[in-house]
C-alpha cells in the first residue's frame, strides 16, 4: 500500500480496517464529474497565469478525457488505498500523462478542492429537483383545473369545518411546493460560490486568478475568507433543510392521500401501479408509495441533524470530520428526487405517447366527497353570516345556529332538511332564500369570493395565476 500521497513520511502502512474506515471513495466517487469540471477549470487558470505550460494544460485535458471514457465504460479501476475520488483521479491522469498530471495540484488542496466538488454537484441537483417540483405543481394544478367545482369538507381539527372546493385544497399544496422552489432559488446563490483558490487553509503563494476559475465554472463569485471557504458546510444544511421542508409538505399530502383512499372516506383512487396487495387479505390495495414518502420524510430530516451536528464542535479550518457530509447530503437528494418524480406521475399520470394525454393520475370521487360534505352541518357558519345580514350580531347569530344545529342532530337532520317554520322558530327572519343562499354547499363557496378564497372565481383565478408562472397552458 504505498501509493497514497504522502507516504514519504510513514514508517508503517495503515492498518487495513483503518483504510476501510477513513476511505470514502465507494460513495464519493459519484462526484467525478464535478471533481473533473473543477480540476480542468483550475488547470486552465494555470496554464492563463504561466503557472503551468499550455502542453501540461493540453495534456491535462487530454488525460481526463480518457478518464471520462474509462468511467463511462465502467473500465475505471477505483482503488480504496487512493482514498478518495479526487486522489482516484489525479493518480490515473498521472498514469496517463505524466509530470503535467502531477501539476494539476499546484496552488490546491483536497481541501478547497472537495468543498467546491460539493457545490458544482449540488449546483446541478438543485436544478434537477427545482424542474421537478415543477412537475409536481404542474400536476396538482391539472388534476385542480378539472375539480373547481367538486366540493369536499374542509377540516379544521379532521371535525368538518366548511365545505371547500377539491381545486382550492390542491392550490394549498401548490403554494406549498412554490415556496419550496423558491427556497431552493435561494440556497442556490449561497451554493454557487468558490472555494477553489483557498487551498489548505490560508490561500495560496502562486498567483491564482480566482474570479476567472469561478467565472468558467458558471459560480456567481469566490468565497472571501480561505478558512471559511474550505470548511463551510452551510449551504449542505442550508440544502437539507430546503429538502426537508420538501418532504414534509409531501408527507402531508400523502397522509390526505392515504385518509382519501381509505375506504371510510373513499374520496379517491390512485393507481394500482401505484399500491401493493396484502399477502394474507385479499381485497386489499395497500397505498405503499405515499406512505413511504411519509415515511422517508424522517430520513431526510434526519440528515439534517447529522450535517446540522456534524458542524457544531468543529474548530477552523477543514477536519476529516467533514467526510461526513457527503453519504446524508447524497441520500437527501436521491430520496427527494425519487419521491418527487413519483409523485408527479402518481398525481398527474403519465403521458400517453399516441395521445399525449396524460393518463392514470389519481381518480376523484366527487359524489363521496359531497356525501361528506353534506354531513357534519358544514354550511353552519353561512347560517349564522344570513343571520348577521338581517341585522343580528355575529356573536348571537353564532348562538342561536347551536341551537339550530344541535335540534337537526337530535332529529338526524341536515340544516337544510329542517323545515322552515322550524328554522323561523330560531330567528323570526329566516325566509324561504335561506335554503339557497346560505344552506346549499354552491351558496357556501361562492360567499368565500375574497382574495385566496375558496369561491370559484378565486380558485379559477389562481390557477390561472400559477399556469402562468408555471408556464403551462
Ligand atoms: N475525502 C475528503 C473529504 O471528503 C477530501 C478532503 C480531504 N482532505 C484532507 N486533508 N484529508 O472531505
């Protein structure tokens, strides 16, 4: 085992367990492409400052090509006494070429070299899970656009509150994932910063050209302090704590999908693809998929603790502890990514390629949902506001619709089954309207035409709004 970087010094190799336990190339080795991006970024700078030759410039590029294709063929030999994928890479690019391979680390460090592998890479999966979290709103708002009108129990306490359009209560999820996109704009910014040029710890003798690496590496600036720069892990917490808001706005949505499905609502159906069967009952569709999201929804918060706590005792600059950073940050962002893409098929289906129409989304029973809503005396607070409109006081008119409600559940009634002369008998001017303009869920849903209401004008506005921020017709 002497083909580690620095053996010169050693007089024993390393144990075999303690190569195993300090090594991480088996999971960071999904970060070759970032590591190579960065390293001819650098190499390139170098070759501009007269640092290095232009030949040991093209022979760097010529060597990391060959890597590429080596890693994509599967033919690359990753050794675990090389450690880590950066020193896995720099030693076949010597291999390969030589002294030019042995210059690429000059005015570098593993140090500012890893932190800004970590953020080329994390760059890219922001990006990919934005466009996703599109695809999920996008979804919603498909399935919203054909529900406007279905109307289901809104819930306060899961006890009945006042009926609420199907659409209306999507859009909640959709501004949910909107906010969650706009996060991720913004831990972006902080992500897209260099560190390369800091090398160890206290900058570097050689007279790098920082803004130029940045500006080739598509990053908005150069972190300011060396020892901040290379032992920064803010934007991974910042990321994760992005993905864990994520995943716990999906993991409510699945808790209503799941309620939803179960057959004491029965409000939808998902796809079977999306469910599995029981082994023992037979008649069972079992909602696997979002229970699973709920469920993954503790992991990724989860690794929000650990980066959060892997942080917290570590003096300046760069520890080894921060090795650690990378098998949470890589599980948060395959868990989302997979969740995400699920959901968005699970939700909107798919694309039916003779067609183009989207198929097998989720399926809406709007007869259970107003089976539901028609129970539980939703339309109890518009009876008191037609009380309020014939010149009682908010808080009397709430009193006497106890009355009113508690005399229909003694009678195993609906408001609106109660007779009118019954329902005079509690105010002396209910009349006959009251049947339609407050009692009916249609009356109940119209009255709520405020901005962010759920009256149908207002949700047909705000699809609109989101279509055209989504951009999708
Ligand atoms: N594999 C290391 C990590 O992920 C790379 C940096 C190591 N630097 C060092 N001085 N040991 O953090």
């Amino acid at each position: 085992t002497k083909s580690q970087a620095w053996s010169a010094l050693f007089s024993e190799p390393m144990s075999e367990l303690v190569q195993r336990y300090t090594a991480s190339v088996f999971f960071d080795k999904r970060l070759w492409q970032a590591d190579m991006q960065g390293s001819l970024a650098h190499a390139e700078m170098l070759a501009a400052q007269g640092i290095i030759q232009d030949e040991d410039y093209a022979a760097i590029q010529r060597g990391m090509a060959q890597i590429r294709s080596e890693i994509e063929a599967g033919t690359f030999e990753w050794k675990l006494e090389l450690e880590d994928v950066h020193l896995n890479l720099e030693a076949r690019l010597t291999q390969l070429v030589g002294d030019a391979g042995k210059r690429l680390h000059t005015g570098r460090s593993r140090n500012d070299q890893v932190a800004t592998d970590i953020r080329l890479w994390l760059r890219a999966e922001i990006d990919l899970i934005a466009g996703l979290l599109r695809e999920v709103q996008g979804a919603l708002l498909a399935v919203a656009e054909k529900n406007v009108d279905v109307i289901l129990p809104g819930f306060t306490h899961l006890q009945v509150a006042q009926p609420v359009s199907f659409a209306h209560h999507l859009l909640a999820y959709v501004e949910m994932f909107a906010r969650d996109e706009e996060r991720l704009a913004d831990v972006r910014k902080r992500v897209n910063r260099l560190p390369l040029g800091s090398a160890a710890l206290a900058g570097t003798t050689y007279p790098l050209d920082r803004e130029r690496v940045a500006q080739t590496l598509g990053m908005e600036g150069v972190c300011q302090n060396s020892l901040d720069a290379v032992s920064d892990r803010d934007f991974a917490i910042e990321f994760t704590a992005a993905a864990s808001l994520i995943m716990v706005h999906v993991s409510r949505l699945s808790e209503e999908l799941i309620l939803w499905m179960s057959q004491s609502f029965g409000f939808i159906r998902i796809a079977d693809r999306f469910t599995t069967g029981s082994s023992i009952m037979p008649q069972k569709k079992n909602p696997d998929v979002p229970e699973l999201a709920r469920g993954k929804t503790g992991r990724v918060v989860g690794h929000l603790m650990g980066l959060i706590t892997l942080m917290k005792g570590q003096p300046l600059a760069y520890n080894k502890d921060n090795q650690e950073d990378k098998e949470p940050l890589f599980d948060t962002v395959d868990t989302v990514r997979d969740t995400l893409r699920i959901f968005a098929e699970m939700i909107g289906g798919q694309t039916n390629a003779q067609t183009g129409a989207k198929e097998g989304g989720i399926t809406v029973n709007a007869a259970a949902m107003r089976a539901a809503a028609s129970k539980g005396y939703a339309t109890a607070t518009d009876l008191a506001d037609y009380l309020v409109k014939k010149g009682l006081p908010f808080r009397d008119a709430h009193e006497v619709v106890a009355h009113a409600v508690k005399t229909a559940q003694d009678q195993g009634v609906d408001l609106a089954e109660l007779p009118l002369e019954t329902l005079q008998g509690f105010n002396r001017d209910v009349e006959q309207d009251v049947f339609d303009n407050a009692l009916t869920l249609e009356a109940s849903l119209n009255a709520r035409n405020t901005l962010g209401g759920t009256a149908p004008a207002q949700v047909q506005a705000q699809i609109a709004r989101h279509q055209a921020r989504l951009q999708v017709v």
